[in-house]
C-alpha cells in the first residue's frame, strides 16, 4: 500500500512539473491574444465627431462639435473669429442634456448680444442672432432625424459574440491558472482560492450578461480589469491564498460603485449636481482618517473598524475626479479654476498631514491633467509644478518617513538585509523568473512583506515571467490611449477631463508601484491598479474605471450615450 502511495505522489508529481512548463508558455500566448483582441477596438475606431448644431456665420456655415464650445480668437478656440473686436476666449456656447442652448460672455471686453440686447448668459431659440465683436451669427440645432442618422454612422461597439468570445478567453485562462495553484495549494486554503477565483469568473459573466440586457455589449475596458483583477488574485493564492475568499468580496463592491457612477454619468447635468456632495465627502473622508486613522509604517492613513482596515483616501479620488471634472467644465471660468485649485491645496494637505506622499502625488498628478485639459495653459502647469517642487523639499526636510525612502532609493544594495530588503530580494526574484516565470506556487518572494501589493509586480514576474508582468503594465497603457484619443472627440468637456484624470490616475499608479519596486524611483508604497490585495484600493479602481467608461464615444458602449427602446440614441 505504501509503495502504490509512493507512485500516486509520483504520478502527481509529474503531472504538475508537466502541467506548469506547458501553462508558463500558454499563459502569455492566451494573454497576448486577449490584450490584442480588447486592444484593438479601443483603439483604431473610427473617429467621427457628433455634430450638434450648425452655426451660420458671414463666412459660411460651421459644424459644433462639442456640448461646450469657446467662441474667440484664439487658434485653439472651437469656433475661431479673427478680429480685433473678438476677444481671445470670448464666448461659450453650451449644449444640455434636454437639448437646450445657451450662450455666455466669458469676460470679454465688446461682450456678447442677443437679438440686439446685451446679455451675460442667455437661452438661445433657433432664430436667435448672436452677436460677438460685431460679427452676427444664428444657431440652428440639428433635428431628431438628423442626430439618428448622424449616430447610425458612427462606429458600433463590439457584438455580443466578439464579448463572449473575449470573455471565454479569459474564462480559460482563469481556468488554467485556478489549477495550477490548486495542485500546490495547502488543504486549509483550498476552499478560499476557489471562492477567489470562481468569484472573478461569475461576476464577469453576470456583468456582461446586464450588458447585453442594456443593449451595451462592449465589454473592453471591463475584460481589461478582470484580467488584471485576475493575476491579483494569482498573487493573493500565492503569498496570502486565504485571503482570497475575503479579496473576492470586495471585488462585487467595486462593480456595484463602477455601475451606481457610470448611472450618475449617463446625465451630465445629474452628474455634476452632486458636485459638492463630493467635494464635501472627498474632505471628510480624509480628516476622519486623520481624526480617528491608525498610523502603519509612517503613514497614518488606515481606518480600523472591528477586524477590517479601510484607506478612504482610495475613495477621495473617485471624489476629486468628479470635482474636477464638473468644475472645470465651464470653459476657462477663473472662478472655478481658483476654487478647484484651493480645493486640491485642501485635499494634499490633509494627505501630507497624515505623511501618505504617494497618495498625494497622484492627486497633483491628476490635478495637472484636469487644469491643463481645462486651461490649456503651460504656464499653470509649470507654476503648479514649481510649487510642487518646494513643497516636496519641505516634505523631506520635517518628515522623517518620506526621507527614508528617498535616502534608501538607489542605495539599496548598501543595505540588503534591512532598508533594502524588500527591493534587492524583489529585484532577485524578477530576474529567476526570467521570460516565462517559475509556475504557480514556485516563487520564493511570498516570504518578503508585502509581495501581495506594493511589490506585487515582483511576485507575478518571479511565478508568471516578465512577458505577463509587463503585459499587465500595457493594459493600463491601452486604457490611458483610449482616453486620450476619444478626448478629442467628447460630446462634453465633462466626460473628456473626467476620463483624463481617472486614466491618469491610474497610470501614475502603475508607474509608480512598478517603478517602486524596480528601484527606478522611490518605494511609496502606491497600489497597482486591479492587481494588489487591499479592498479600498479594488473598490476605488472600480470608480476611477467608471470615468474611463463614459469617455467612450461607441454607439452601444458608452455610459454616457442613452439609447432609446429602438436601439437610437438617446440624450434626454
């Protein structure tokens, strides 16, 4: 009986060494193909611009493009006017949800008249004439037929097949990596890595089913964040398997807050109406973690409930995008900038009072996208940089937490066994794990703290191979290029800087965890994005993801394009 025991651990022995060189080579190619298949349609669609109006000038007839649109005489202005008498940034036409319009003097000198009468803000009729700087002009709406037709021509998103058939992919994927970590995982977290992993697969399947439902099957951007929700799941059965039962668990709330924001977003003027509610929250959640949070490792920015941690900082950036976004909508208005820039100022000295640096660059990042995108200016953004600069210098000088990090970075080899400890050994298992990684469960970085989240990058290197961990980084890169290039094309200001800054804050994160990790730039502890283990991080990516949504401009993709019950768009 002995003997036969002997053969049958043999046996299994030799399977799983078979099983794990066949899926260190598989997994790549399965995730090479999904990266291209969701890739692709985010970012060689056609880029058609909706066309909402028509304004008739002296000089012909222009297309407007956009739900706010500056009228002047600068080049960069949407309808451009070539006049002394026009100021640079005169005027703001403005397109709302119920299909109305309005014209705004934004300070000119000449100002701006309606049928003849002088006017700050007005609500403008079809017939109506504008005059600016002396050249008159009418707006023509375009019909309800005419926004049907113009939208049919627009690229359609994916079909339901294309979804299913990416969504299957992964499915597989997640199969074969499941398995892999079964075959060496200890009999107490067995159950737990089930839950983890067939929790991932049955809410995607439930999500993309609701989308088909909704008439809305693209399912790119949401397949992107599975997947790497997916490899943070590998990394938790690997360091820490029981906790990815509790992992899981924070993924449904992640989904749940992605579809409430992408709800709030499908009505611009819904949207920004809750502004101040989340400015005021954004705040608060920061002076609860500095009234009441638990300092770990220097940074006090944990709030303990019971046995459960929370970062509410994580939460303040969904907060600060829909801030940004909704004040600065309206086109260079210096009073919003002003209360946007005093706002952010508020938001990074709470994090710099609670000594959480990283965070608070993120936030400065995501501020310089929002101003830039809204002002266009360079000057802001090199004064904005140039105050960041003092203020880091000062942040060293009284901070003993962040200069640790700064006197250990590029010096870690000095200290291997105490400031450099988790770097050099990270550093280490990325280079055993070579192209291909070791297999699931055959890293040695489990043992080094936190390999589960701010050197995560490490631990999926080390057991899946660099080609994953980098394909991991391209997929926040894609998101970020599909921003960037539906930007131009926003029907409102609104959804562009809202995804702007959302992408931006993801990408600042995964450059930073990596980078981190790399010892290119200092360890600060960032998340990346999906993929680490914390529950407030899953939950306020899922939010940032929402923004990222509503900047698709896809026919049946879009959060922020209605469709009625005959499958047309629409805007009420």
């Amino acid at each position: 009986m002995e003997e036969f025991l002997n053969l049958f651990t043999q046996a299994d022995a030799v399977f799983f060494n078979v099983y794990t060189q066949i899926l260190r080579y598989l997994a790549p190619i399965l995730t090479a193909l999904l990266l291209l298949r969701c890739a692709l349609p985010l970012l060689v669609f056609r880029r058609e611009p909706e066309i909402w109006a028509l304004l008739d000038l002296p000089t012909g007839r222009v297309a407007i493009k956009h739900w706010e649109n500056i009228i002047g005489r600068s080049p960069s202005s949407d309808v451009v006017l070539d006049l002394a008498t026009v100021s640079k940034n005169h005027a703001v036409l403005t397109r709302y949800d119920d299909g109305s319009w309005t014209i705004a003097d934004n300070g000119s000198k000449s100002g701006v008249k309606v049928n003849g009468n002088k006017v700050q803000i007005c609500a403008l009729e079809p017939e109506d004439v504008i005059e600016i700087g002396g050249v008159e002009m009418t707006l023509k709406p375009i019909s309800r037929s005419q926004e049907i037709k113009l939208a049919h021509l627009r690229t359609k998103a994916s079909s339901n097949f294309d979804s299913i058939a990416n969504l299957l992919l992964l499915t597989v994927l997640q199969s074969l990596l499941c398995l892999g970590y079964l075959m060496t995982a200890q009999p107490g977290s067995v159950l737990s890595i089930l839950l983890g992993f067939g929790g991932i697969v049955a809410l995607q399947w439930l999500l993309l089913a609701f989308y088909i439902l909704i008439r809305k099957p693209s399912f790119e951007v949401e397949t992107i964040a599975f997947f790497l929700c997916t490899m943070g799941m590998t990394a938790i059965a690997s360091v820490a398997p029981l906790e990815a039962g509790k992992q899981v668990l924070a993924l449904p709330l992640g989904v749940i807050v992605f579809l409430g924001i992408g709800w709030a977003l499908r009505a611009r003027e819904r949207a920004k109406s809750v502004r101040y509610l989340a400015a005021v929250a954004g705040i608060g959640f920061l002076v609860i973690t500095l009234l009441f949070g638990k300092e770990y490792y220097g940074a006090k920015n944990w709030i303990i409930i019971g046995g459960m941690s929370f970062q509410l900082s994580e939460l303040s950036k969904i907060c600060f995008v829909f801030v940004g976004a909704s004040a600065m909508d309206r086109i260079v208005n210096k009073r919003n900038l002003i209360l946007f820039i005093v706002y952010s100022v508020i938001i990074c000295g709470c994090l710099a009072l609670m000594n959480d640096f990283g965070t608070a660059l993120i936030f400065f990042v995501a501020f310089l996208v929002i101003a830039y995108m809204r002002s266009g200016s360079v000057g802001t953004v090199a004064l904005a940089c140039t105050s960041l600069g003092f203020a880091g210098v000062i942040a060293l000088k009284i901070a003993p937490h962040a200069l640790s990090r700064f006197t250990t970075w590029r010096h870690i080899w000095e200290d291997p066994y105490g400031a450099g400890y988790q770097q050099t050994r990270a550093l280490m298992c990325i280079a055993s794990g070579g192209l291909f990684g070791l297999g699931a469960n055959q890293g040695w970085l489990d043992h080094v703290f936190a390999a589960d989240s701010d050197i995560v990058f490490a631990t999926l290197s080390e057991e899946w191979g660099l080609l994953m961990a980098v394909m991991m980084v391209l997929c926040v890169l894609v998101l970020g290029l599909f921003v960037l290039r539906a930007a131009s094309i926003q029907r409102s200001s609104f959804y562009a800087i809202g995804g702007g800054a959302a992408a931006a804050i993801l990408l600042v994160q995964t450059i930073l965890n990596v980078l981190g990790t790399l010892d290119v730039l200092p360890l600060t502890g960032v998340t990346f994005p999906f993929v680490s283990n914390g529950g407030s991080s899953m939950i306020g990516v899922w939010g940032l993801l929402a923004f990222v949504k509503a900047s698709d401009t896809r026919q049946n993709a879009s959060f922020a394009v209605r469709q009625s019950k005959e499958g047309r768009p629409d805007d009420e």
